[in-house]
C-alpha cells in the first residue's frame, strides 16, 4: 500500500454522456466510459481495480465487496503489473475513492465498492429538480 493513500483534490475534468444512451441495465464498461469519456488508461485501471474487489469479494463469500489492502496490492501487481502501480493507486485516490466508487478505510486498510457514487448522483438530479421549480 501507497503510504500516503489520501483523497486527490483533483476538481477538474469532467464527465460526457448523451442522455438516449443512458440505460438502467449499463454494464461497468458503459458507466465507465461515461465517467472516463477520454481517459481510455484510467477506465481500463478502474474496470480492472473494480472488477478485482468484487471478484475476491464474491470468492471469499464476504457480506460486503471489501478486500484488505494487501489484497488490493497483489490485485494491482498481478493485473495492472508493477510498472503502473503509481498510476493505478493515482485512479484511486484521485478518482475512484472521491467520486465514491470504492471508499477507502484507513484503521483497517479495507477497499469497499460503495454505494456513494449512486447517492451523489440520485442528489445531483434531485437538485436539478428542485432548482428547475425554482
């Protein structure tokens, strides 16, 4: 593990969809490219960081979709490879924890797919709506 896993306070970039190809039933390759519209490298990091928490997550039968830390460091060596270590703990702490795909735990070093993406977004329309009767 990086020693210094924190959130990124990156507040730029942004993310492009057309509205007739958002769907309920999207696969993480569709919500990805959504999310990472030009960034092919972080998308391909993040499918496979995310891909690799839920697939331990579900072998171990564990309740949540959590790996430890040193499980999320085998997983980025043996699938990323040790060459893009930095980037892929870069797609982390700078995307994946900040927009609340995974949420990072630092007393117990535990990675977890969190449903806070889903709740930001849900707030985001709500306050469209509510800004739209206004």
């Amino acid at each position: 593990m990086p020693r210094r896993l924190s959130e990124g306070s990156r507040t730029t970039g942004y993310m492009y969809f057309n509205v007739n190809e958002v769907k309920t039933n999207m696969d993480l390759d569709e919500i990805l490219k959504i999310i990472f519209s030009r960034a092919e490298e972080y998308r391909r990091i993040s499918k496979i960081i995310l891909e690799g928490i839920k697939e331990i997550a579900v072998k171990d039968d564990r309740e949540t979709l959590t790996i430890n830390s040193e499980e999320m460091s085998k997983l980025i060596y043996e699938r990323i490879g040790s060459k893009k270590k930095s980037i892929a703990y870069r797609v982390i702490s700078q995307f994946l924890i900040p927009m609340g795909l995974i949420s990072y735990r630092r007393e117990d070093g535990t990675y977890t797919i969190s449903q806070n993406f889903r709740n930001a977004l849900v707030k985001i329309g709500t306050a469209y709506v509510r800004w739209m009767k206004r």
